[in-house]
C-alpha cells in the first residue's frame, strides 16, 4: 500500500426502527478492522457510521411506542447504536445522523443542483410499497404469500405484503444513467465487487433503468425538498447522501476533496442501492462515483439470514459478554470467507476461541514472556547466531506479512488473518522443536537459548502490530507486556515483518493470560437461549 493516500471507507447508516444485531455488527467491525490497518499504513484514514432515521418505516415504529420519530431516533441511537461500537470496539472517526443539521443542509444542496441541472421533474407515480424495504418493488421482487397472506403478494425479503401507492412525486432521471453504468462496471471491474454482486447488478441495470420517483407527500418525517415544502425527499435517495454530506459536500469543499470518494462497504442486500442509484446521483452532481462497493454476504444462523421479525437476531453484548470483544471481531472476520454468506454457531465460536486464540496465540505469548521473565529475570536476551530453524522463521514472518497485507487491499479478510496465522502456528512449533526449557538446563547451550527466545519474542513483537487491527485489545496488552511505550497503533503494518525491531536487553513484564478459559456452563447457556 501506498502511504498517505487517502482511505475513507463507510458502513451503511443503520436503520433505527430496532435495536442491532450481530448482522450489523459484521459490517462495522469489516470495516473498522480496513480502516485500522489503513491507519496503520500510513493512509489518511477516515471511517464513517451512523444512523438512518427518517421515512415512513420509522414514522410507524414511533407512533406505535407512543413517541415523536424524533424522540424515538434519539432513544435508540443513544441507547443502542452509539453502545454498539463500543461493545465491539469500533475506531470510527465519524458517526452522522440523517436528522443532523449539516446532512439535511447538504441533502437541499444536492438536491437543487440535481433540480437546476434538469435532473429532477414532477410526475405521477404508481407502484407496489415494501414499508419494511422503504422501496418501490418490480414485479420481479414479489412473490405470492404463504399463511395468513395466503393470495397477496408479498415482498421477497420480508415475506409480508407490499402496498399500491399512488402520489404525484418529483422523479430524478435515473433512466439516463443506465449506458454510463454500464460503461463503468465494464471500464472498472473493481468498482463493484465481490464477482457475484457486480454480475448480479449488471445483469439488473441490462434489464433497463426507470426513473426514480424521489419524493413523497403522503407523510411529513424527511427532509423537505428545497423547491416544494409539500413534499420529502424519499429515504434511500436522502440516506445515500450520508457519505458527502459527513465531509462536507456543498459546506467544507477542502475536507470533501481531501476525503472524497469513499469505500462503501455494505450487505449484498442494499447493493443494489450503492452500485446503481447512488452513482448515478453522483454522475448527475458531476461528481466523482464511489472508490468502490463492496457487498459482503450474510450472516445465517441456522441456515436463515439474520432477521429481528423472524427472531434470529443475535445481540452482539450476548457473545461479547462471555467470549470478550476481540473474540467477536476475531472470529467473525477469521471464520466466514469475507464476501460470501457465513453460518454462526456457538459450537464453532467456543472451539475457535480455545484452539486458535486461547491455545494458539494466547499461550504462545504466555509462554515466551514467562520464559523470558524465568531464564533472563525479565530482560531481552542477545540472540547469538542464526541457525537455519531461526532464518526460516525470519523469512516466512516477512512472507506473511506482505501476503496479508496484500489480502487487506483484496478485501480478503480471512485470507489476511490466515497467512499471519500461520506464523502463531510457526511459532508455537519452533519452540516445540527447540525445546528452551531443556536449553535452559546447560550453561553450553545458554547462548542458544538467548536466540531461541529471542526469536519467539520478536515473532510476538511482529504478531503484535499486524493483529492489532482484529483483535486490539489483546494485542494492547502483549505489546506493553513486551516493554514498548510507542502506541501499537502507531506502528506501521508494511514494515512489521523486518527483522530485529524489539532490543536486547529491553525489559518485558508479566502478561496475564490474553484469552482465559471459558466455563463451559457459559457457552452450553448461550446455546440454549
């Protein structure tokens, strides 16, 4: 990676109607983990999230608890949303609300420049609802009911039936936009990815693009378009302008520049969304489109996609309270192949936790801080001269380094977190074979000692710095215990796999176990639930 380009990447502003779940989760530690080892290149980084809390969907909700849209946006952003992040240690440098005065300001800049430049015209519009999508569904999206909905159609994803609407609208010329799409998706690959979500958005937009109808006049929660106070901007084409509104778009042009165009990463589901509607609004301001999309897949639990109606929703505070923060983002990130859809299960989490972290990574810097601490009284040996068991070490920690480092601009994740796996498993082998306790017993091999533990501790400084992104807590900790005061945060990843960084005769402390056993009554209760 190229140091000091600009990195901004933003999660999809999250629908306050409910409380999170670990689907919402997923996406924001994806994304904080991108952002922490862009930081941690030397990239201008910037990592945006938020809140989603306007249209018809929210309106409903807060009339139904007795409470203003906006006293109920309030009560779940402060008692939900904003915890979440901490819950699972998000480094977000940003959090915007669709109801803060600088996005409703920058929403009526955009609009009116859409408005000016012919973009935007009245008509009438007719067309089946989804409430729970906030979206006008093609006859494609709807399939005939099952049960109580037993001859009506019904949203695919919601599996509950859609409304006709019929209103006068403001349309914005989407149709317009369909050949330059295409021209893009072809000219740039990349741009939407992985290669199941670009094919699927190409084969929707070869289908022919309709106008889209932007506004509503049935209900007043939304922005009011800047022209027609009788109207509100529709919620998707409001939501969408969070991620030029958040720096600054038409207000703060140094800032916009500076940042501008974002990492969008979000679930297949709203794709669409991201990969069709919002760069043509950006072609149509004549700005430049999104760095690129990003669809990741779904998290199923057993075999069904995470949903808080048909009660799957999984609380993030119910894993982290057992197993710890690190755990969920470690797992999460490690075990589901980034960008296809992922199954969770208590069973694997508990195993993956004491095999990988709790075994793997956890007694291995357990074991060579308290060796260190046992043979040296603390200090860093001098590490004599290198045998060949040594070099390899050497060499396979730089390979993997620049192998996860070339994952992370992949967005492979798990592919990242596997190649410095392999040098946990390198480690927890080396000293297997070399045997430091046995070396410790002759005065003759004392020197052979030194560099074996050596080497195993500067495989943990290295460990440190690349990890530090997944799983910063523990890392935090294995870097002071290591005798470091420079932030691990500010440690750069691209240059972790260097040799000889941690000094000899520097001193380490004593590390408390970085991922403690778990009673198997917790695990064997969150199964039950």
């Amino acid at each position: 990676m190229s140091s000091g380009k600009s990195f901004y990447i933003a999660t999809p502003i999250f629908y306050v109607n409910d409380v999170p779940h670990i689907g919402h989760a997923y996406t924001e530690v994806a994304a904080d983990v991108l952002a922490r080892w862009h930081r941690q290149s030397g990239d201008d980084t910037w990592l945006l999230t938020g809140t989603d809390e306007h249209g018809q969907k929210i309106l409903r909700t807060a009339v139904a608890n007795g409470v203003t849209p906006k006293e109920w946006a309030d009560r779940l952003v402060e008692s939900a949303w904003k915890p979440l992040l901490e819950t699972i240690n998000i480094a977000n440098d940003d959090f915007i609300r669709t109801t803060d005065v600088r996005h409703e300001e920058g929403v009526k800049i955009f609009l009116q420049k859409l408005y000016d430049d012919g973009f935007i015209y009245q008509g009438e519009f007719e067309g089946h609802y989804c409430v729970g999508c906030e979206e006008y569904k093609q006859p494609g999206d709807l399939v005939p009911g099952t049960g109580e909905y037993a001859g009506q159609l019904v949203c695919a994803i919601h599996s509950k039936p859609v409304e006709v609407l019929k209103e006068t609208n403001y349309f914005f010329r989407m149709s317009d936009f369909e050949q330059r799409l295409l021209d893009l998706y072809e000219t740039n690959p990349d741009f939407v990815q992985p290669e199941s979500v670009r094919n699927e958005i190409i084969q929707f937009v070869k289908q022919g693009l309709r106008d889209l109808s932007i506004s509503r006049s049935s209900f007043d929660w939304g922005i009011q378009i800047p022209w027609d106070d009788k109207h509100v901007v529709y919620v998707w084409f409001e939501a969408l302008l969070n991620y030029v509104t958040a720096i600054g778009y038409g207000v703060d042009e140094e800032n916009f520049e500076r940042r501008w165009p974002a990492v969008q990463l979000v679930g297949k589901d709203i794709a669409r969304f991201h990969a069709v509607i919002w760069p043509a609004m950006l072609m149509a301001a004549g700005l430049p489109v999104s760095q690129k999309v990003f669809g990741h897949g779904w998290l199923l639990v057993g075999g069904e996609k995470m949903s808080k109606s048909k009660l799957t929703g999984i609380a993030p505070s119910d894993i982290t309270d057992t197993f710890g923060a690190d755990a969920f983002r470690y797992y999460f990130m490690s075990a589901i192949h980034f960008g296809q859809d992922g199954s969770f299960s208590w069973e694997d989490l508990a195993a993956r936790y004491q095999s990988e972290l709790a075994n793997g990574f956890g007694n291995l810097a357990s074991r060579v801080i308290a060796m260190i601490n046992k043979y040296y009284d603390g200090v860093v040996p001098t590490p004599g001269e290198y045998t060949e068991a040594d070099r390899t070490i050497q060499q396979n920690l730089a390979s993997a380094v620049a192998s996860a480092d070339a994952a992370m601009d992949r967005f492979a994740i798990h592919e990242a977190i596997a190649a410095v796996w392999t040098v946990v498993d390198d480690l927890n082998g080396y000293i297997t074979v070399q045997e430091p306790w046995v070396l410790a017993k002759k005065e003759e091999t004392r020197e052979r000692l030194g560099t074996v533990l050596y080497t195993t501790a500067e495989g943990l400084r290295a460990l440190a710095v690349v990890l530090s992104p997944v799983i910063p807590e523990a890392t935090a900790k294995l870097w002071a215990a290591l005798g470091f005061t420079t932030p691990l945060t500010e440690q750069l990843i691209p240059e972790a796999g260097q040799w000889g960084v941690l000094q000899p005769g520097s001193s380490v402390s004593t590390l408390p176990p970085l991922f403690p056993r778990i009673e198997q009554d917790a695990v064997d209760q969150n199964v039950a639930q």
